[in-house]
C-alpha cells in the first residue's frame, strides 16, 4: 500500500464524503482517481488539519493509522511521534540512498 492508498483509508474513516475531503485536503475532488502527485505543501496541511494522524505511518505503513486509536498507548515508540518534517527527511535521505546506489553501479559499469 502506497502513500495515497493510507491517505485514502484515514479518509474513509474519518471523512464521510471522499471527493470533499480531496477537495478540501488536495484542491481537487479527484486526487485519489487520478494521477495526482502529493506535495510537501499537502503533507503539511494533512498534518494539520488531521493532528492525530500518524505521518510516519501514512509514510512508511508502520505503527498505527492515528496516534490514539486505544487508550492504551503502550504500543507506541519514539518513532511514532516523529513530525512530518523530519518523515520527510528521512523518505528523501531513503532516496538519495537509493539514488547513490545506482549511480555508484553505474560508476562500476564504466
């Protein structure tokens, strides 16, 4: 499951109407039909709006779709409160790993 597929599940359980939500989150009703890229600009208005939204989770498809989904919080690791600006750091540092390998595979190849 991609980013958009979990922005679309937290959508359909907190929003009754999705194209509403889409319109209010992404500035139009048909992000999740179409190829709609998210932007930073997005993230942070998601984080926003929706505090108790997990972002590492809406990232990375780890640990639990909001904060406090329990009154036990027991589950929950540092990584889990970590703010969408360093989430984003660490997609784009992930990234450029990726990046540096092929490019070092690359190098090997010449």
């Amino acid at each position: 499951m991609g980013i958009k597929q979990r922005i679309l599940l937290f959508a359909t359980s907190y929003e009754p109407n999705i194209a509403s939500f889409a319109m209010n989150m992404f500035g139009t009703a048909d992000f999740f039909t179409n190829d709609h890229k998210l932007t930073v600009d997005h993230v942070f208005k998601l984080a926003a709006t929706y505090p108790n939204l997990n972002m590492n989770w809406v990232f990375t498809g780890k640990g639990t779709m909001t904060y406090f989904p329990a009154n036990d919080d027991s589950s929950y690791s540092e990584k889990d409160f970590l703010t969408p600006q360093e989430i984003l750091i660490e997609a784009l540092e992930a990234e450029l790993k990726k990046k540096q390998a092929i490019i070092d595979e690359l190098k090997a190849k010449l």
